[in-house]
C-alpha cells in the first residue's frame, strides 16, 4: 500500500503542483529550474515499476496529462499561450525522460543481477561435475581400483551430468535465436533416434527404457534439435526420479489435429503443479543435482513449437509428462 501511495503522490498531482510553480515562476521572470521535476519523475518511474506497469504506461501517464490539460483549457475557454505550452511540453519531457531512464535502469539491473546469479549457479554446477569427473579419471587411471567399479559409476554420473547441463544451456540458445529452423519430421522416425540416444542415460540410472508402436504417418513440422532436447530432458526426469529398476514408457497417439508424446515414469507419483516448470525448481527425490532448469527449457522449448507440456499423476506408481504439439500441416493418414 505505501508504494501505491508514493506512487500516486510522485505521480500526477505532484507534476502537476509542480507545473504550476514552473509557470508562477516564468511569470516573474525567474529562472526555471527542472531539477524538482525531475527528481519527482524519478521516484515516479521507480514507483511504477515495483506496481508492474509497462514501460509504454509510464510514458502514457505523463502523455494523458498533456491530454488532459489541453482538453480543459478547451473547455473552461481559457486558450494556453505560447509560452505556457512550451513550459508544458519542456516540463513533461523533463518527466517523461527521467521516469522512463529509471525504469529502464531498474529493469536492467534487476534482469543484470538474474542473469549474473543464472550463470554462477551454471558455472558452479559444470565445475563441481568436471572436478568430480576429473578425480575420478585420476584414480581409474592409476589402476588402484577395477574399471567397473563405484569410482567409473561416479565418473559416468558426472559426464552425464555435464552434458544434461550443456544441452539445457544449447537449447536456451536456440530458443533465444530469432529465427528457429522448423522441418518436416516423421514422428515414429524421429521418436527412435530420441529413444536410442535416451538408452545409455536410462541403463546408468538403471531404468528400463520403451517406445510403443507409433503410425508412420504422423508428422510435424519442428526443429528436431531444440525438441529432442526437450524430450531429453524430460527423460532424465523420468529416469532421476524413477525407483531403481523403474520402467519408462514413451507413446504417442493423435486427435482432433494435435500429437501427444507421453513419458509416463515409476516416481512413485507426483503433485500436479505448475511450480515444477518454473525455472531453479526441483521434484523431491534423492537426486538433488542439476540447477532444476530442465523441466522449464523443455516447456519452452515446446511452447516455440505451438504446444505445451502438462502433467498428470498416477498416485502411487508414477507420472505422465504429455507434450501436445500441432500435427503437419498437411493432412495425414492418421488423422482421416
């Protein structure tokens, strides 16, 4: 409530006491000073901010005055001069400028401090994996301990860990381009290289990994890259959470012009929340690793291609990730 209040008094009626006290002074002959405008518009700019206004609205705050007071000069048959409009439109660039750069550098410092905490977590997280990784080469290569042994499995679980973090920030990239490759992709076709990719991932975790019959002719129009990853992603959450010796199974089916993928896993069941896409969140389980951004690339990255990603429990086996995508454009045999 006390930032509404500063913003209305650092708003409108302030400028406006102010704007009159511009005038008085220009009457008299005395110097103008903006300095008390501006600063007023500063705290403005800072004020709309915190409430969540736009950088356009800050800028239609003081554009509305200019509206205002013109339309009640009009009105009361009292014409502005001259002079009293350039005071006007010399006072309200004085505002709009100063209220529009402190938005503007609040909002860059507050996306700077994001992004700056985003890459030291990203940082933090591949150096620990290439130490633990690195240590554990180390010992294998000494020959003190068998190359099938606790010390490789730790050394497997890093590399993999490496690369889940390096595609996440690959897809981040790509999802950040402007302009985003889209091919025709048989389904069935590319749903096999995902799951032959996924199998190495899902006997380290030790999870049993399969794909039911798909139709050859389903098809959709997707850059293969950015969706397998987000597929990928998803996987990994399926065999993370998964009890030992879990299975996970991949389908997909069509209907009224869209394309399901499902990954339903064995996790034991999970509570149907948004929370979970967002980014830094983590499921519960003992797999605590990774900066809990996999879930929320993999919906956006299906959100660029026209889909979403939902969730659906099966309490006390497990849970089914859906993505729904838009089919080809062109009509399909599956879809008759």
């Amino acid at each position: 409530m006390a930032v509404r209040v500063d913003a209305l008094w650092n708003g409108v009626p302030l400028f406006l006491t102010q704007l009159s006290e511009t005038l008085r002074l220009e009457m008299t002959a005395e110097p103008f000073s903006s300095v008390a405008i501006q600063e007023s518009a500063t705290k403005h700019g800072a004020d709309l901010w915190a409430l969540g206004f736009t950088i356009s609205e800050v800028v239609h705050v003081y554009g509305d005055i200019c509206q205002a007071v013109t339309q009640l000069a009009e009105r009361q048959f009292a014409p502005i001069t001259v002079q009293e409009f350039r005071v006007l439109n010399r006072s309200l660039d004085a505002a709009i400028a100063n209220a529009v750069t402190e938005y503007s550098r609040i909002t860059a410092d507050r996306t700077s401090r994001a992004e700056t905490e985003r890459l030291g977590q990203l940082a933090h997280e591949l150096r620990n994996h290439a130490h633990t990784a690195l240590l554990s080469f180390a010992v294998l290569k000494g020959g003190a301990v068998a190359v099938n042994g606790s010390t490789a499995t730790v050394l497997g679980r890093s590399l993999m860990s490496l690369r889940g973090l390096i595609d996440s920030t690959i897809s981040e990239v790509r999802l950040a381009a402007p302009v985003k490759a889209r091919e025709r992709t048989v389904l069935r076709d590319f749903l096999t290289d995902v799951i032959a990719s996924a199998s190495l991932l899902a006997e380290h975790h030790g999870a049993t990994l399969a794909m039911e019959s798909v139709d050859s002719a389903l098809a959709i129009d997707a850059d293969p890259q950015l969706l397998a990853s987000a597929l990928m992603n998803l996987l990994q959450n399926a065999f993370k959470f998964s009890r030992p010796g879990g299975h996970v199974v991949v389908r997909a089916r069509a209907a009224d012009f869209r394309v399901t993928i499902e990954i339903e896993d064995e996790c034991g069941g999970i509570v149907e929340d948004d929370i979970l896409f967002r980014a830094f969140s983590k499921r519960h389980g003992q797999d605590r690793s990774g900066l809990g951004l996999g879930l929320s690339i993999a919906r956006h990255a299906v959100q660029a291609h026209g889909g979403d990603i939902q969730v659906r429990n099966l309490p006390g086996k497990g849970c089914v990730f859906a993505v729904d995508l838009p089919v080809a454009e062109c009509p399909t045999a599956a879809l008759a």
